[in-house]
C-alpha cells in the first residue's frame, strides 16, 4: 500500500475533521487567490482557476468562500504569494516534495527545514528528489460513484492512463496536461469527482517498516499543518498490517 495516498483518511480517523476542513479551506482559498491573480478572475478563461474552484467545490467549500477568495485577488490590499518547492528526504529515505504558496520565503524555507531536520531527514536542492516523481493529474471518486470496471471503462473513454480502486476511493491517473479534458469526460460520465489536481506522483517506493512509517507521518503531519505549505508528497510504501496499526 502506498501510504501516503492513506495519510488523510489517518488524519480524519483520528478525529481532526474540525480542524483539517478549516485549515484545507484556507489552502484551497489561498490557492484560488494566486490563480485568479496570475490570469483572468473568470474561470473560462483561466484553466488554473477553474481546476482550482473544481477542487473547492468537490471538498464542500462554500460558494461564499469561493467568491471572497476571487475576490482578493482583484483587491489592492490582497497579499502577494510566491509558489515554492522544498525537496529533500525524510525517515528512512523516504523522498519528500513540499509544495508552497508564501508571502515570506524565509519563514516558509526555515519551518519547512526545521521540519526535516527534527524527523531526522534532510532538506535538499530543487532538483535533488524531484526527478523520482511524475507530474500528473489526479481524479478521485468516491466508492460510491460506481463499481471497478465502470470506473475503468469510464476513465478509459476520458483518455486516463491508470486507475486504482479501493474500499476508499477510485483513483484515476491521467497525464498533467488532459487534467481538464479528462475530468469534464469524466464528469459526464460519473458526475462531480471528489477531487481533481496536478500531484507528484511517485515512480518508484521506499518501503518503510513500522517505526520509520511513523516517523514520515509524523514529517507529514508537521509540514501538513503549516499554513505556507499546500500539499506534500512522500514515495514511502507500507503494508496493510502496519497501515491499520497506524490508523488504529
């Protein structure tokens, strides 16, 4: 199992829904912000922003929150972020991207350091992790949306390239740059997707055994909470056994 892709439903299990849902409706406004800042406010003319307020809707935020966070973009006081990657690797040797959205590079790099370096990892250069990892796009489904072979059958009329399904979630994989073609295919077909973004996914896995499993959770979790970082990425794999303990 790869145990990453499990880390959020550990997070929801735990009972933090209050506060994971507050802090992920500030990343996906954030995010909105700087989309609707880089191109046109209006979402047909600008395929970062539409992916982006596809996203929030998918995860329930409010269309007030949505508008507001247009908004600010249009605003003279609203705040400038820059987007930047940390990359390095954690227990283990584990490799680990951080993706950020900043308006102070220097906190952000020493909270993102501070992170690895307390877990026992290292933060590296650009560069020095990433080439482990394919920029793709990543549509998830709920169980419900369908059973295993609708999901396939659908995901390969859109154009996808891989699909995963699970008690949890379908998980359809497509190439980064149809992330807006297949997805409206697969809505058609399917409905709204719980969630549609461009991921690091993983080439290769470092399998991790129990302790040091913990540990990159725990990394995870750290850098997760920063307000500057908006999503992490780790290519640690774990077995089911080991998973369930975790997420007892």
């Amino acid at each position: 199992m790869a145990g990453h892709s499990q880390f959020k439903n550990i997070m929801h299990r735990k009972g933090r829904q209050d506060a994971v849902r507050s802090k992920m409706f500030s990343k996906l406004g954030r995010e909105i912000t700087v989309a609707a800042k880089m191109g046109a406010p209006d979402p047909a003319m600008n395929p970062r922003l539409r992916l982006a307020i596809q996203n929030a809707k998918a995860q329930s935020m409010p269309k007030d929150n949505i508008q507001r966070a247009v908004n600010k973009a249009t605003g003279g006081d609203s705040e400038n972020y820059d987007e930047v990657r940390y990359e390095g690797y954690g227990p283990g040797g584990v490799a680990v991207i951080v993706e950020a959205l900043t308006d102070n590079r220097n906190r952000t790099a020493s909270n993102v350091r501070a992170a690895f370096t307390k877990s026992g990892g290292a933060l590296g250069e650009t560069g020095s992790v990433g080439f482990m990892f394919s920029r793709v796009g990543e549509i998830i489904y709920p169980p419900e949306a369908g059973d295993a072979d609708a999901i396939m059958e659908a995901a390969i009329m859109a154009g996808a390239e891989d699909v995963t399904s699970s008690e949890d979630e379908h998980n359809i994989i497509c190439a980064f740059e149809d992330i807006g073609e297949v997805s409206t295919a697969l809505e058609e077909a399917l409905g709204e997707a719980q969630s549609i973004r461009a991921i690091w996914k993983p080439q290769t896995t470092a399998p991790v055994d129990e302790d040091k499993a913990e540990s990159v959770l725990k990394l995870i979790a750290t850098l997760d909470d920063d307000d500057d970082v908006q999503n992490v990425y780790a290519n640690f794999e774990v077995s089911d056994e080991v998973m369930a303990k975790l997420s007892a």
